[in-house]
C-alpha cells in the first residue's frame, strides 16, 4: 500500500519559503499520530517530490530532519522507514502545579518590564525619551575599526580578558572623563559594564543589606535604577525634588546610598545647585553614606557652563561615577562604566565576574579606539549640534502651538523636556489619545515612587526628526484641545 494515500497533505504555494517547514511538519505529524506506523516505508525522495511538484532538494531536507530527529531510520536496501522506537510527543503545557509560583523568589515574583511610555512602539513622531538618534552613528568608522581589531587578533589572540574591562578601554574613558567632566581618576579605577542598568545592579549587590540599607533615591526618578535597589532588597526612601534639586535636607538620617542625577535630573530636568552639591557631600561625609552619581546625559549641554561633577568635589571617597554610551553612541553597543571607589573596588569587580564575566571584548576594543583616536569627540560635537537644533524647534513650537497651560520646566541639557500640566489635563488620557494619532510620549506619574506632586508630559527629541517634530505638536494640540 502506497503510504501516501493515508495522507492529506497541503503545501502552500510553489516559491513559498515555508515549503520545507510545512512538509517536515505535516510528516511528522502523521508519524506521531499513527498515520504513518512504525516500519512502513516512505516514498523515495524522488517520487515524493514528483508527487507534490517539489524540488528533490526540499524533500531530501525533510527526510533529513526527520532522521536528525528520531522519526525515521534509514536502512540500507530498504531506504527510510518509520521508526520503531518514537520520540515522545512535546506535551502541550497545562497548568502549573499549585503553589508552584510561590517557588520565585517574592523579590521576582512581582517583576515585570517596564511599559512603552505610550502604550505603542515605533509611533510615526517618536517623542520616546532617552533614545538618541541611532541613524547618525559612525557606522562605517565603527565598522573599519572593527575589522581592524580582528585583523590583528588574527596575528595575536587578545589574552584572556578582565572581568574588571578592557585595559585599552578603562583608559581610553579615564582620559574622556577626565577631559569632558574634570572626573580625577585612572584606569584601575573604572569597571565597564553592559550599559548604565548593570553599573546599577552591580552598586546595588555590593552596597545593599537586604531588608537592611535604606537608599535615598530622587522623586520623581529614574525607575530602573530604583528597581535594582529594591530587587536587591533596599529600604527605599524618596526624596522630592526642587528647582535646586534634590532636597538634602529631607534625605532620612539613616540612609546609606544617596542615588542623584546631579547634571540633567530625570525626568524634570533639574541641575543640581552648587550650594545643595556642597551640602549633599557634607552630609553625606558626616554620616558616613556613599552617593551614585547618575551622570545621566552629561554629555549634552545647551546653556551654561557646567557644574563640577559630585565625584571632581568628593574628598572622602564617597562618590561613585556612573556613565554610559546609551546616549552619545548607540544603546545597543551596551557599554557603561563605574568610576569606583578604591575600597569597594575589589567588591564590584568580583560581582562583574559573577555577573557576566568580561562582556564583549570586541565592542570593548573597538570603543576604546573610537574614544583614541577623537571620532567620539567629533560624533560628540555633531550630535551637540542636531540636537540643539531639534530642542530649539521644539521648544519654538511648544511655545507657538500648545495651551498656555502647559509650562515647560527649566532644564539645559540631555534629550528631553518636561511641561507640567495644569489641572483640567489628566496624563493617562492625553497619553491615550495621543498614541491614536501615532504620538508618542512619556507622562510624568510612573517616574514618582509616591503620589505624584503634579502632572506632566515628557518629551524627548533625540529620536525624532525635525520634520517630524511640528506634525507631531499639531496632533498633540489636537488631543489637548478635546480635553
């Protein structure tokens, strides 16, 4: 008997690029429910593929699947039959054990991924926040770089890499800061990591006590920093942010780890004042507590000189520096570093190597290169300028087109903007209706650890196009004109 003809097999279109996956899927099927008994002896590839107009190729393909999986044997004289011994069948899922969640551990149980700032993603006018323009990166620097750097491992292999990062690396980003933010510090004092969130997560493991050390953190701020110290089993505290920044004086008198974006404060824009970065350090001194310098987007300034970094003002040893590349290159190239303190130095490099080891070498390679031979520098000044271009136009067109009721908070620098809302507006409905009309941004309530101090709208410009930018305030005063 002709196995075939206990067979109903439909093939999509002839060019389909599911031709393979379809025939492997519906012969295996028939194997697995009987169709096909064990022992019986498929068609040759040949009159298969004459059978059902395939090209031999696919065919042969299919039967090699199914023999890599233990559905069919091939017998010498014989050709492929079905087996006699069949894998089992994959089990569809079906509920989990009861208490079977009570397994996580409660610090997980609960977490989950933080939520587009709109609900969509890839919206047509992109206000997204803390997304730099990533079609203007020097991708063909990159790439030459890079194929450089592999053409000499070629000759001599890297040796095995530190946990700690590239030597050429922390070099090359103690001489960048150095220059670019008067940060006084060496090679052996940084620690690269896979992007600002690993820098925080690894303070968090080396500076937390679970149930224990209480972390003083800006409110509103930045969620994942926040989120790694409660994950790591800190007692939270928030602290209400002013005009001058946060407020040193509400700081709880117990509090170990002060967490700050002294130079761009997230999301409202604040710039630390000096006066309030003296009492912060101070205080701090005096009580014995460590700050995390988020020098969230540093690298962007349009007015003013910038302020000192709280780690150039530290003389107790009491400030760590965290920096990233998420901005001024590219997020995906996930690199970030901390400016460690030399008693807690040891400590972090011990939990990088737990972490992930040395994380990409290469990428390493190639940034440090980058940063050497000034095409960071050069990309820097570019950006700098595309930027204060795109700001310029949105704070223009805020200021001809939205209601008057919308104040725009003070703010000179990074990539984004802030507006407090009057009080006719709700957030989560401008969100909505904005999102309908391919708008995308950001409200201020998920930034605030408690009740939020007020209502705002969040506004980046680094991943939107000049032309986009007044289209999409058009729409924006639409939705807040239907409010």
């Amino acid at each position: 008997m002709n196995p075939l003809a206990a067979l109903a097999i439909t093939l999509p279109r002839r060019g389909s690029r599911q031709l393979l996956a379809s025939l492997h899927g519906q012969l295996r099927a028939a194997i697995l429910d009987g169709r096909l008994r064990p022992g019986v002896r498929l068609p040759s590839t040949r009159h298969l593929a004459q059978a059902y107009g395939l090209s031999r190729t696919t065919v042969v393909a299919a039967y090699d699947l199914l023999l890599s999986e233990g559905y069919v044997a091939a017998r010498r004289g014989s050709g492929t039959v079905v087996a006699g011994s069949l894998p089992r069948a994959p089990a569809r899922p079906g509920p989990p054990a009861p208490g079977a969640r009570l397994r996580l551990s409660p610090t997980w149980r609960d977490a989950c991924p933080e939520p587009p700032a709109s609900g969509a993603a890839d919206l047509p006018h992109c206000f997204r926040v803390g997304v730099p323009d990533v079609g203007l990166f020097p991708f063909e620097v990159w790439q030459r770089l890079g194929g450089r750097i592999l053409r000499g491992w070629r000759a001599a292999p890297p040796r095995e890499p530190d946990p700690q990062g590239l030597a050429a690396l922390r070099e090359a980003i103690a001489k960048h800061v150095s220059y670019t933010r008067a940060v006084a510090c060496g090679p052996q004092d940084i620690v690269v990591t896979s992007g600002a969130q690993q820098a925080f997560d690894l303070l968090a493991r080396v500076l937390t006590t679970p149930g224990r050390t209480i972390v003083a953190l800006e409110d509103p701020g930045y969620p994942p920093l926040r989120r790694a110290f409660q994950l790591h089993g800190a007692r939270i505290a928030a602290v209400a942010v002013d005009a001058e920044g946060i407020r040193v004086d509400a700081i709880p008198p117990r509090a170990a780890v002060v967490c700050v974006t002294p130079s761009h404060q997230f999301p409202l824009g604040t710039v630390l004042s000096a006066g309030r970065r003296t009492a912060l350090l101070e205080s701090c001194q005096r009580r014995g507590a460590v700050v995390i310098e988020d020098d969230y987007d540093g690298e962007f300034r349009y007015a003013d000189r910038p302020l000192d970094a709280l780690q150039t003002l530290d003389r107790s040893q009491s400030v760590f520096y965290v920096g990233t590349f998420s901005k001024s290159l590219m997020p995906d190239l996930r690199l970030g570093y901390v400016v460690a303190l030399p008693w807690a130095l040891p400590s972090l490099v011990a939990a990088k190597r737990f972490a992930d080891g040395p994380g990409a070498t290469l990428v390493q390679a190639t940034a440090a290169a980058l940063i050497d031979e000034g095409h960071l520098a050069r990309h820097l000044r570019k950006m700098q300028r595309v930027y204060a271009e795109r700001r310029t136009v949105l704070l223009a067109g805020i200021a001809a087109l939205l209601d008057e009721s919308l104040q725009v908070l003070p703010g000179v620098a990074g990539l984004h903007v802030a507006l407090r809302l009057g009080r006719r507006y709700k957030e989560q409905e401008i969100l909505a209706a904005a999102g309908r009309l391919g708008v995308e941004l950001g409200v201020l309530a998920p930034y605030y650890l408690g009740r939020p101090a007020m209502q705002g709208l969040v506004m980046g410009y680094g991943a939107i196009g000049r032309a986009h930018i007044a289209e999409g305030l058009l729409r924006l005063r639409r939705v807040l004109r239907r409010r």
